[in-house]
C-alpha cells in the first residue's frame, strides 16, 4: 500500500508526513484570496509574495492526485566573519541553505525508495505553511511560524503532487478550513514581546507580515528606517521569535558552516548590497564583468551552501547589522 510505505519512508528519516486529497489546494487558495479581500493580508504584500504560486495549475499529472506534505529537519547554520580583527558570527535561520536543492533531494529519494518508477510525481507551487497546517501536518504559533511534533519550528517543508488512484485512507481526506493553533500560544506572549518590528499582533493571531523583519530582509526594497534590527546577526531572515519560544525549548539545532569570509570578500559582499537593484534579479550579479578575486571567492563559498539567488540582498543585510552595533565578537 502506497501510504503505508510513504510513512515507512519518512519514519526512517526522522521526517514529518501528511497526506491528502489535491482538494486540500483549492481550500488554502480560496482562505488567501478571502483574507486578502477583506484586508487582513496587506495588498501589498499579497502581490509580492502570494501570486507566484502554480497550484494546481500546470500539472501535468492527469487524473487523482494527492498532496504529500514533507517536514525536514534543518537546523540553523552558522558562518564566520573575520572583519577588523575580529570574528562575527552570522546565522542562516533554518530552510535557506540549499532550498531549492532540497525539494529535489527529497523527490528523488522518495521516488527511489517509496513511490517506485511507475508512479508519477512532481513538486508543488504553493503555500506551504497554510498548506501544511490544512494537512494536519503543523500547527501555528502566534508569530505565525509553523511547529511540527518533535522538531519545532527547525525545519523545511517540501511538497509534492501524487498521481494515484489508490484510495486514501480513511482519516487522510483533510480537506477541511480548520487552522490549529499552539494551545500555550493563548497566554503565551514571548514572542509578542521578542519581535523587533511589531509585526506580532496582540489584538489578533494573524501577524501583520508587512512588518515582518524576515520579510524586510528578502525584499529588495530598502530596510524601513522604523525597523529595530533583530537582536541575533542573521544574513537573511530573523530568528527573535523562534529564539524565545517555548516550543523550540531543547529543539534549537546549529551546525557549523565551515564558511569563514575575510575582510576582502565582506568588503565585496557589502558592495554588492549598495549596487542593489530593487527591480533587478540577485542572480545577474554572478556573472558581473567587474567581479574582483574576492567577490568570485565570496561567491564560490555561498555555492557550497546553495544561496547565490540574493547575495546583493545579504551584502544589504550585513552592512545593516554592522552600522547597527549588532555582531557580538567571539
């Protein structure tokens, strides 16, 4: 049985597994659509980050179709900075370091392990968060970042559309427009208080995402002058609210990147954060004609961890910290 072995699977991986009918996609974009209708999701916001998705639209799978949700451990990265005799730490929250490499990785290993070659299977365009929680898979916390059961918010959601006839199981059709959310989340404030921009609302659950410093951070549009810098150095995103939580208590994961930048290339990367072209892609940087030995070195390094889309919005980043007073020396 196909479900059977798909649990099998991910058990033997310490990965979290849901299962539903494709119907669940229609629910998750017609809840967006809602919010953002009635003014609970900024416009603005919305275009940005929520019309890229492909749905179900595209598919070239033909008939039943189930969504199976993946849940992979990922821990926070850390890398080094050795600027003006000293060395800072900087840290890469949990799902950027080879994000797109690792929908692959994990397609392929399921195809070869669970699904066989027979059965057809492809990676889903949506969003995952809400996706996940319709699935039963996690769970909201007030910051609005997802907690799957024994791994936190430390983790990586990966998507895949199924073709199959086989029946679901009875249990597995959640399809529903129910959103859980932490029960400690009821009087639990520490990360109403821990968020450096406000973004975590107190008058609702929904945050207010506009707001939001990991947000700030990938735009390409310049840091709001009114936003407080998170307490930790983050190349890109923030980790205050996940820091502080509760629910991460013993699950909080760092590995060593084994990436040390020197004073040239941190001096090339900051550069390239003052050239950024709010309209233009991170990507077009890489093939720069005015590239200098230590921008190509600080490239090849940001290879090695899969994340050269937004290197001009890292260099960004960093010069926003350092101006700040944030990076505490080793």
């Amino acid at each position: 049985m196909l479900q059977k072995r798909l649990r099998e699977w991910a058990a033997a991986r310490g990965y979290g597994l849901a299962i539903a009918d494709s119907a669940v996609v229609g629910s998750v974009r017609r809840k967006l659509e809602d919010r953002k209708a009635s003014g609970l999701i900024d416009a603005v916001f919305f275009e940005e980050n929520l019309t890229k998705f492909r749905y179900l639209e595209g598919s070239s799978i033909k008939g039943p179709k189930w969504v199976v949700m993946v849940a992979v451990p990922s821990p926070i990265s850390v890398l080094s900075f050795n600027l003006a005799g000293r060395s800072i730490d900087a840290l890469i929250p949990p799902t950027y370091v080879r994000y797109n490499a690792m929908f692959q990785d994990v397609l392929n290993d399921m195809t070869r392990n669970a699904l066989g070659e027979d059965i057809k299977a492809e990676i889903l365009k949506a969003p995952l968060k809400s996706l996940a929680v319709h699935m039963g898979l996690v769970t909201y916390g007030r910051n609005n970042i997802t907690y799957a059961a024994g791994l936190g918010s430390y983790y990586q959601l990966c998507a895949y559309l199924i073709g199959t006839r086989e029946r679901l199981a009875r249990g597995s059709r959640k399809t529903g427009d129910a959103e859980t959310r932490l029960d400690r989340c009821a009087t639990c404030k520490a990360c109403l208080k821990a968020c450096p921009t406000g973004a975590i609302r107190e008058d609702r659950f929904l945050i207010s995402a506009e707001r939001c410093h990991t947000l700030l951070s990938e735009s390409r549009r310049p840091i709001p002058q009114w936003a407080r810098p998170p307490a930790t150095l983050c190349l890109i995103g923030c980790m205050d609210c996940q820091k502080i939580c509760p629910e991460n208590k013993g699950r909080l994961k760092t590995v060593t990147a084994e990436v040390e930048f020197t004073a040239e290339e941190i001096e090339a990367i900051i550069e390239a954060g003052r050239r950024l072209d709010v309209g233009g892609p991170g990507a077009g940087l890489l093939s720069r004609a005015d590239q200098s030995p230590a921008w190509a070195s600080a490239v090849k390094k940001f290879q090695r961890l899969g994340m050269t889309e937004d290197l001009d919005v890292m260099g960004r980043n960093l010069e926003y910290f350092l101006s700040n007073g944030v990076g505490p020396q080793k």
